[in-house]
C-alpha cells in the first residue's frame, strides 16, 4: 500500500508508470510528473478505468474514500463511471438551472390552464418580490431561510396575504423541479406557520343610508380631479362591483349597449370574466362562471361620457399617463382621502352600502326574497347554495337583477347631475 511520502516522491521518468495502492487504486505518474488517482475494476464482465482526480488536490485518503464509495456502486450493480459522469451532469445542470428559470418554465406550463390576469399576476408577483433575491441562484442551493427572508421583506410592508400567495407560488415551483429532477426537495413546504398570520378580512368604512351614499357621491362628483376618475367612481357607486374589476373593465366587455347614441338599452350588461372575479380558483378559471351585471340607465351614461374621451383606449377607465393602461389602483383611494373621506367611506365600501340599503329596503317592502338577488349582484355565494349549484343558477333571476339595479340607481342618483357634466369640471349636487 501507498503511503503519503510515496506519493509525494513519485517523479517523472522515461516512460509512464503506475504506483498501486490497493482494491484497484493506483497512481499514475507521466513522464513530464503529472499524477492523478485511477480506478480499475470490472463492470459486466469487461475491465474498466476511471480517473478519480489529481494528486495532490486529491489526497491519498481521499483517493480511498472515493475507491470504497466505487466499491460500493459495484455491489449495488451500478457502474462507478457512468454514476460520475451523472453526477457531472446533474452538477452542470443544476450550476445552470436558476431559481428563475425553473420557475419561468413553471409559470409558461401553467399558464395554458390559467385565465391571462392570473397569469400575469404570478409572473408579475415573482419578478416583483422574489426574482431580486432568488433569481439568480441555483435550485439546489436555496434553503428554506434564504426563502423566509425573502418572504419576510413582503411582510414588513405589510403584504402579508402577499407574502402567503408567493410562499405557496414559489412551493409550486420547487415541486415541479422536484418531478422534473431538477430540485432535491421543496423548502417552501414548511414556512407557512413561519409567516405572521393571515389578516382576518377588512370591514371597509361605508355609508349605511341612502343620504350618506348621496353626500359621497356629491362629493367624489365635485372632486378637482379629472374627469375620468369621477365617472369611475361613479360607475363603481352605481353597479357596487369591485374596484379592481372597475379599474380594469375593458370596452369589449360591454354587451347589448349603444355608447354613440342615446337610445334605449334595455339588455345593457357588462359581463365580468371569471379571471377578475375574487372567488375560489376552481371558478376563477371558468369560463361558465362569467358574472353578468345588468346595467341601468344612469350607468350608460357614464359609459358614454367616458367613451367621449376615452374611446381611443381599450379600457373604459383609463390611466392619466398612458391610455394604454388601466386607471391605477390607488386613484379612486386617493381621491376618496383628498376628499375628508378617511374613516367614513372607500371606494370598496360602496358595496356595504349597495347591500346594507338595499337589504333595508326589501325588508321595508316586503320583498325578502330580494336577499338572495342581492348576494348575486355582489357576486356572493349566497347562504344555503353551494358554488357547484350556483355555477347551474349563474344566470338566474337576471330579470329581477336588472330591476334592482334600476332602483338602487334612481335612489341614488335623485338630484345628481347628468354624467356628461362630468366632463366640465366642477359641478356641485342641486339642492
């Protein structure tokens, strides 16, 4: 056997030459002395050689610890040579194989069972928050506190739903390299309890009585803002749907309606995709669970006067800067605060108030019955159907939709200026 001094003595000679070891492990020195660790042994009844590495990067015992590690390949019926060269190659791979190209090659697989919207959320959402500090690095070597200390700068500006949503997205991506052999193990898996809690959900300040509602809607009408931000939000007053689904409506999703003349539109509707609406993801999905919002009168005219400026962009709610983009999230908010608003209503709160006067007003008149029409006009499941059969009934009592819209409506909009005053600046409510 060799010893350390051996090793370090062996020169080059004339010719090449081997200095063995034991259990196949020899030395071989060249004639200029380059010496490097090999390993003959036989592998399905032919002889074998593998070059285990340089001496002396590759010390004596190291050597030794990989000769054994070979044996044992042997007795397990697997091939020392091929299993390094996998190795190798798993090696190069992985060096290559980034956090963010797994996941982008997630999100494009994903994304053909996905609604658009949702798809660039994900994306958007990765590139935002987890890119910057994941991105770059390999696969196999981001652990789990690497991957809470990513999540926790989401937290600390107070996106903790956020922070939820990436760890589950980022999970989903360490799956997939797990199936595809890319990743040994998912350490998003276990964070979920290692984040703050999930906020429970937010009772929006709303006006609870049909003079508060008009008060607010006299005030965002009168607003020194511009005119599209006051026709969105009273478009979002007047159909009591989600902001975000107000923000991001799109001409094409207006059926049934004239915007160029004032004739009658008595089936006017505005049918909201399934991919904006905040429901389960099953149904997000759906193409069957498009919600249909029955519009009144009043509604169309605020869809022709944004249509008198804004015809030019796709959406009916347009950006300030850029036409080309949807109105930003926070205009309706910042607007609702520049008014004295804060604590008393936001934008959101139209629906408490759509519900609560609503609701009040079925019981006044006896039209209990109205609870359950209500529930779907907010896009709620209502109490004692299931998603399942609601999905069957989503078109139901249509009719009876529009007719509640046209009341919530007239109460609302008694004493309110026409919507195309809007468009000339400041304009107080009658008396």
């Amino acid at each position: 056997m060799l010893t350390d001094a051996d090793c370090r003595s062996a020169k080059g000679r004339a010719r090449a030459y081997k200095l063995a070891d034991s259990g196949g492990l020899f030395l071989y020195v060249t004639k200029n002395g380059h010496r490097s660790w090999r390993l003959k042994y036989r592998f399905g009844g032919k002889e074998r050689l593998r070059v285990i590495g340089s001496y002396p990067t590759l010390s004596l015992k190291e050597a030794r610890v990989l000769r054994d590690d070979a044996r044992r390949m042997l007795r397990e019926g697997k091939d020392p040579c091929a299993e390094a060269k996998r190795a190798e190659l798993v090696a190069r791979l992985s060096a290559a194989d980034t956090f963010e190209l797994l996941a982008r090659e997630w999100h494009g697989k994903q994304k053909r069972r996905w609604k658009q919207v949702h798809a660039d959320d994900v994306i958007q959402s990765l590139e935002r928050d987890v890119f910057p500090d994941l991105g770059p690095m390999s696969v196999l070597a981001i652990d789990a506190p690497m991957i809470l200390a990513t999540l926790k700068k989401v937290e600390d500006r107070g996106a903790i739903e956020t922070a939820h949503r990436l760890r589950q997205r980022i999970s989903a991506v360490f799956v997939y390299g797990i199936a595809s052999g890319r990743a040994s193990s998912d350490p998003a898996a276990s964070l979920s309890k290692a984040l703050e809690p999930k906020p429970a959900g937010k009772r929006w300040p709303a006006v609870k009585s049909i003079g508060g509602a008009r008060d607010i809607l006299g005030i965002s009408d009168s607003a020194e803002v511009s005119p599209t931000i006051k026709l969105a939000s009273r478009f979002l007053a007047l159909t009591a749907q989600r902001p975000g689904m107000v923000r991001w409506l799109r001409w094409d999703e207006l059926h049934d309606i004239d915007l160029n003349d004032d004739i009658d539109c008595p089936n006017a509707i505005w049918l909201v995709p399934a991919a904006k609406m905040k429901q389960e993801l099953a149904l997000r999905e759906d193409d069957e669970f498009d919600h249909p919002v029955p519009l009144a009168p009043a509604a169309i005219a605020v869809l022709r006067a944004s249509y008198a400026i804004n015809s030019a962009s796709d959406f009916v709610f347009p950006g300030g800067r850029s036409i080309r983009k949807a109105m930003s999230e926070n205009a309706l908010s910042y607007m609702y605060l520049r008014e004295g608003l804060r604590g008393r209503h936001v934008p959101h709160g139209w629906r408490s108030s759509f519900s609560s006067i609503m609701n009040e007003w079925t019981l006044e008149n006896g039209r209990e019955k109205d609870r359950l029409v209500i529930d779907l006009m907010l896009a709620h499941i209502p109490v004692g159907i299931s998603a399942s059969e609601l999905r069957y009934n989503r078109a139901a009592f249509l009719k009876r939709r529009r007719e509640l819209s046209e009341i919530w409506s007239n109460m609302l909009m008694a004493g309110a200026p026409a919507a195309g005053s809007l468009l000339e600046g400041r304009r107080r409510r009658k008396s």
